[in-house]
C-alpha cells in the first residue's frame, strides 16, 4: 500500500483543487468563475437599481402631472428595483439549492 501511495504521489496529475475538489487540468471550473464574479454582479446591481431610482425619481418630479411621463417614471422605478430583487432572489434560491442536495455550486 506505501508503494501505491509513493508512486501516487509522484504521479503528474492536473490540479484537483476547484470546486468540490475538482478541476478541469489548470482551467476552473464554472462555480469558480461564478464564485469569482459573483460580488461584482452584485455591486453592479445595486448600482443598477439606485440609478433607476435616481433617474425614475427626478423624471417623476419633472413629469408635471402629464399621466404619460409620470408612468413611465414609475415605471423606471419598478423596474430598477424589481432588477435588484432577482438578482437577490437568484442568490437566495442558488443558496437553497446548494444546503438541500449538498453541492457546492458557487464555491
């Protein structure tokens, strides 16, 4: 058994060391590059949505009561928050999905 361990060891294998131990010879896998991503998606997100706001809000005050522009402006609001949300809920649901089959898909 020592000597299977030996010549193991000395044996040129690709790195194994990405999500749930595995990887692809020196390429990640698709959970690492999500998992890498995955904080700039949601900075970018928040960011997403406050300019909604923004832009939504100073359209909704500059509307001057025409119901064509102010459900436009409101519009931009659902959107950008709405936006924000999914992108939370995906996280959320990739989370429950990860604790409930025990696989690591965001690393």
């Amino acid at each position: 058994m020592k000597l299977v361990k030996e010549v193991w060891a000395q044996t040129d294998l690709p790195d194994y060391s990405g999500v749930n131990g595995w990887r692809l010879g020196n390429r990640p896998l698709l959970g690492d590059v999500i998992s890498q991503i995955l904080p700039y998606v949601f900075v970018a997100a928040g960011m997403g949505m406050f300019v909604m706001l923004i832009i939504g809000g100073f359209e909704l005050m500059v509307s001057g009561g025409d119901s064509g522009k102010m459900k436009a402006a409101q519009g931009k609001l659902t959107g950008g928050i709405v936006g924000f949300l999914l992108v939370v809920f995906a996280y959320f649901v990739t989370q429950i999905i990860e604790s409930v089959f025990s696989v690591n898909i965001l690393g």
